[in-house]
C-alpha cells in the first residue's frame, strides 16, 4: 500500500521505502516519468523513475539539487565528468550546470532542489 503523505507542523513522511515510490511512480516502458512528491516552502523533492536504456537528455536546475538513487544505477554526465551512481548514491549539484542522466537498467533516483 502506498504511504499517505502525513504532514505535521515539524514532519512530513514521504516515502516509508523505495516500495512507496514504485507505487506511486510506475516506470513507463520506453521513457522516464517524473512526479513531484513533496513542495514546500524552501525544498522540493520530484522522483524520476527511468526504463532501460532512457537518458534524460541534457538540461540544468533553476536552484542547486541534490540527486540521490534510490533504486539501480544511474550514470550522471556534468560536462565531460562521468559519475556512475549506485543505491545509495548521491550528488550535490549548483544551480544553471547542464547535466544529463542515463540508465542502462531501469533506475530511479530523487532529485531535491534546495531554495536559494
């Protein structure tokens, strides 16, 4: 069962595992699928869940993010910088830096973009 967003004035559950995000963000075959799935006053948090073989083309943030992978692998281009990213995996990123993301298997990473 998907976790139901529970908001306190200090708290706000999100995910209670990756289970959670499989649920709420199926992966689409052939493409990548994105859903905000937290905005509040100084952060937002939007899941990216990739198929086999999708790349999210070249692009940058408004604000810097944090990326983090939360299921699979993900290789993470920033110029001529290749960072392969397992599990676990996490990268800080400053505002306007082109990127892109490539999953050879299906992946799915957060990516939190922090208020300036």
């Amino acid at each position: 069962m998907a976790a139901k967003e529970s908001t306190h004035a200090e708290s706000t559950l999100i995910a209670r595992s990756v289970q959670d995000y499989i649920e709420r963000n199926p992966i689409k075959p052939g493409k990548y699928a994105a859903k905000r799935i937290f905005a509040g006053e100084k952060v937002q948090i939007t899941e990216i869940a990739f198929d086999a073989g999708v790349e999210l083309p070249d692009h940058k943030a408004r604000t810097p993010i944090l990326v983090q992978v939360i299921e699979g692998s993900v290789d993470f281009t920033i110029g001529d910088q290749l960072h392969s990213l397992a599990v676990g995996g996490l990268l800080h990123l400053e505002a306007d830096i082109m990127h892109a993301v490539y999953a050879a298997a299906p992946a799915r990473i957060t990516v939190t973009f922090l208020s300036q």
